[in-house]
C-alpha cells in the first residue's frame, strides 16, 4: 500500500498521511452503518489512513487524493 494521500474529512479539513489498510472487499458497493447509540450511526468507510499526526481517519475513494504512490 503505502501511498501517501490527503484526506478531505466529514467537517472540510483535510489531514495528510499514509494508507494502511484496504476494506474493499468488506465495503463493496452496499452502503454499510451501524449504531452506535439513539443519535448516532457509523458508516463502514474503504480507507484506513493514519495521519502525519498519528491518528486513524477513515474515508472512501471521493475523499482520498493520492498524493505519490511507492511501488
């Protein structure tokens, strides 16, 4: 994997980082939620990227901009 990317999040910003994992396979086309309690709901998102300042975002391809690619 190991691309470099930025992230557009839910609320605008955008975060920098490295792609760590891939749930396509678990993603598919279906739009996958869950809840998390009477307010709230969480959506299975495609990427897992961990951020230059070490969190774990979530987001799918719309949101990801490749930024270099290591082959």
């Amino acid at each position: 994997m190991a691309a470099r990317v930025r992230v557009t999040l839910d609320d605008g910003s955008t975060r920098e980082g490295e792609v760590v994992d891939d749930f396509a396979d678990l993603a598919g086309d279906a739009t996958i939620e869950t809840r998390i309690d009477d307010e709230r709901t969480a959506r299975l998102r495609r990427w897992a990227i961990s951020t230059d300042d070490h969190d774990i975002v979530f987001a799918d391809d719309d949101a990801v901009e490749v930024i270099s690619a290591q082959m």
